[in-house]
C-alpha cells in the first residue's frame, strides 16, 4: 500500500497521465489479475482510512476521526486476526497510528510520517517511542529501503506457516523528494493538464476561494505556487517572474506533479521487485497481491492538490488484486467496494471468521466473478478534520452510481485537531453519470429536486448507521 497515490497516476486506469508516467509492474497486477473500479475511501486522510482498513469500521467506531487520534491497539484488528488463523505476520514502512503496532509477529515501521532519504525506522524488539519519536537510521531512498526490509522479512519468515505482509510506502505523499535516479525523469517532457486546472465551471461553492490547498495563488493561506517559488522547498525552486497568471499555475503544476510521479516511479519498481521475488521462489501461484493505496490526491483538478475532499479524485482509491490460483487474468470489477471491506475480505481468504462488529463486507465472492444481489449500490463518506492544514471544512455525503451529495456543516465539533473557525454550511450536488469530472454543482436545479430529497434522507440513514 502506498499513500495518496491517485488513480490518475496510474496507467492501467487510463488516464491523461498514462501514456507519459507509465507503471508497468502495478499495471502487471492487473493484467495477471482483477482491475477494481470502484474503490472509495471512508475518510480520505492517513490515519483515519489506516484505521478503518484495520478494523473493518468507520471512523465513528474505530475512533480515529482525524490525524490527531490515537489507534486503539488492544482492538482486534486484522493483524491478530490474521495471526490467530496462524499466519506469520509483519508489517514494514508507513504505520502513522501513533501507538505501536499490535498482532505482528514482526514490524519495522517509520516513525510518524518518516523520511524520503535516510529514513528512520523503529523495529520491534526495541522500545516503542510514541509515533514520530525514536528510531534508527537506514541508508538509502525510503522506498527501496521498505521494499529491503520486506524481502529480509520475507526470507527469514517462519516458512511452516502461511505468510500476512503489509508493506506500506511512504510515497508518494507530499513533501515529494524523488530518487537521485530519478532526477531527470520527465524533464523535457509536458505533463498534460486537467481542464479544470483553469476553467473550474460551476464546480464547488460559490465563496470557495479560501478552502482547499490551491495550485494557483487563489488560497492565500495554502498553495502551491507560493510553496515552490519560496527557498527551502526540498527539490528545488522555480523561478516565474515576469510571466503571465496562466504561465505561473502551469509552471507550479508542472513543478508539483513532476516530482509527484517522480516518487511514484520508484513506486513501481520496487512493486516489480516484490513480484520477482514471489516468481523467484515460487510464491508467485498462490499468494493474493494487493496494490492500493490509503485515499487518492487530487492533482490540480479544480486547482487543488492534497486529499480530504470527497470529490473523485480524493474520493478514489485504486486496487488491483492478483491471485492466480483462484483469479483469472484481466478482469475488471465495477462493485462499489469501500476500504472498510478489506479486512473481511482477507479474512474470508484466509478462513478466519469475521467479527460482527466489522460494519464492511467481504467481496471476495465478487472477486471470483459473482456479485451478490443485495451488494451495495451507494455509500457514506466522511470528513472530520474541519479546516486544518488545507483549510477544508468538514462534510459528509453519499454517493450512488450516478449521483453524489455533500453537506459541508462548518464546524469543528470538539474534533482532535480541527480549527475553531466556523464557515458557512452549503450543499453541493454532482449528476456523476452526465457530469463525471464534477464541473457543475446542481444543488439548486429544479430538475434535481426529488432526487436530492431522497438522498438527503438516504444519507441520514446512512449517517445514523455509520
């Protein structure tokens, strides 16, 4: 798993991206594999989304509501489960729970948000500092160097016993410092733009000129083109002086997605890494490989960057699942799948039982190509962090098929880490069957009007369950 790795950035999801910054080995995972389409996060943000793919719950439950809240490790979550079906388990890399990791025979995890270069990783057997404290130095990029650590793992595991790794990166999460390899990669290349990078329609709220992380300089309080213009940005600055408003957002979005892609190019390699080994040692027929991610990121659509939002491409999450000994090669399913659904799916895999209070659902009877008939058809997002770090308020919605719905309630509500600052609450309602990149905002279209009152009471429903 990596961290906010958009569908966007790769190339099996055929985007405007895939012909410039292909990624053949996760792309491999699905050509050997199944191709998720439908994958969507409960709570786009690290700890939260980490939190509910352990437990199997919603934010309201697990309680990791934002970025400040501790993981209760006493809970019995997907690692002892899996250890208590007898598999050896380990997890390697990006952990960001803040307490320390329970029911893993093995860990090696980054503390806090970790390091691109010469990162530091706190091992088991050692004492456990609390979440961005302690840890030793390991020389190298942060993403060979997990990938190190989850083949060493892989080694010297107890062979008698089936094996449960989660290898998580740290890329491509912002700040984006890429591989000294990789310095070049796209330098004399043009990396094609979303046109709502520029021509936003009717998107979002009318008086959004101050919420969410920008590409342009629209949010005074956070945007990329101030970021890398100004000294100490970790890979280097531009220079855009005397050029024209549109010249600088192109240059800034050139800057952030260049280094972006930049980080997921190692990405991809080290997955390729990881697949060599299970072929070299005969792993390969009967192991379930899973490439995601913890949410997606915009990049620069709507002139945003960062997550959080409940907007597609934040909202997204990407999957693709190999397992040969029961999956046929290049499959595609479009089930509406949610993160909280891992943990059954695994466990189902694996034979253990599901606890009740897991709130997700296995899909791996859809996976083997037979969708239950009561699958679900819409789902229930939401965000807690109002207003921190990229000034989005907090919201809840649902999405269906073809529709999706948002609240945004604009308060903090005694939340760790939310800002105190009250903003105005407003809908916002997207037709995602004749409107899929969410360029006109249709709350007050008469035409919409029964569809939007059903809704709202399938929301409340949802949201009373959650």
């Amino acid at each position: 798993m990596s961290d906010d790795h958009a569908k966007n950035a790769i190339s099996i999801y055929g985007s405007r991206l895939a012909e410039i910054a292909p990624t053949p080995n996760i792309d491999r995972i699905a050509n050997e594999g199944i191709l998720m389409n439908n994958v969507f996060v409960t709570n786009s943000i690290c700890t939260p989304s980490r939190a509910a793919i352990l437990t199997g719950q919603y934010s309201q439950l697990n309680g990791v509501y934002t970025l400040k809240d501790d993981f209760d490790n006493s809970s019995n979550h997907l690692g002892k489960l899996m250890q208590k079906a007898g598999y050896s388990t380990a997890v390697v890399g990006k952990w960001h729970l803040h307490t320390e990791p329970t029911g893993f025979d093995y860990y090696n995890v980054l503390p806090g948000q970790g390091l691109y270069n010469n990162p530091k990783l706190k091992e088991i057997g050692k004492p456990w500092k609390y979440h961005n404290r302690g840890g030793e130095v390991y020389k190298g990029y942060v993403t060979d160097v997990i990938t190190d650590e989850s083949i060493k793992w892989l080694d010297n595991r107890d062979k008698s016993k089936p094996f449960f790794l989660m290898s998580h990166h740290k890329a491509p999460h912002g700040l984006w410092e890429f591989a000294k390899r990789h310095e070049h990669l796209f330098n004399d290349e043009e990396i094609p733009e979303p046109r709502s990078l520029y021509e936003n329609g009717k998107h979002g709220p009318l008086k959004g000129e101050r919420y969410g992380s920008s590409i342009s300089d629209r949010n005074p309080r956070r945007n990329m083109l101030h970021q890398v213009t100004r000294e100490g940005w970790p890979t280097g600055i531009i220079d855009t002086l005397g050029m024209t408003k549109r010249e600088k957002i192109h240059s800034a979005y050139q800057k952030y997605v260049k280094d972006y892609l930049r980080t997921v190019a190692a990405i991809d390699e080290n997955v390729g890494r990881i697949l060599d080994y299970l072929d070299d040692n005969d792993l390969a027929e009967n192991t379930i490989v899973i490439y995601t991610s913890d949410q997606g990121q915009l990049l620069g659509e709507h002139d945003y960057f960062d997550k959080r939002w409940m907007y597609e491409e934040s909202l997204s999450m990407p999957m693709v699942i190999r397992y040969p000994a029961m999956i046929n090669p290049k499959q595609v399913n479009n089930d509406m799948v949610l993160n909280i659904d891992f943990a059954p799916t695994l466990l189902e895999f694996a034979g253990a039982e599901v606890p009740s209070k897991m709130q997700g659902r296995s899909f791996k009877s859809n996976l083997l190509g037979s969708t239950p008939t009561d699958w679900r058809t819409s789902m229930y997002y939401r965000y807690w962090m109002h207003m921190a770090h990229h000034y989005i308020p907090g919201h809840y919605g649902i999405r269906t098929k073809d529709y999706k719905l948002i609240f945004f309630y604009g308060l903090p509500l005694n939340r760790n880490g939310a800002l105190s600052e009250i903003t105005e609450p407003y809908w916002e309602f997207y037709d995602l069957k004749n409107d899929p990149k969410e360029m006109n905002n249709l709350y007050a279209d008469e035409k919409y009007q029964y569809i939007i009152k059903e809704l709202k009471a399938e929301l409340l429903v949802k949201k009373q369950r959650a």
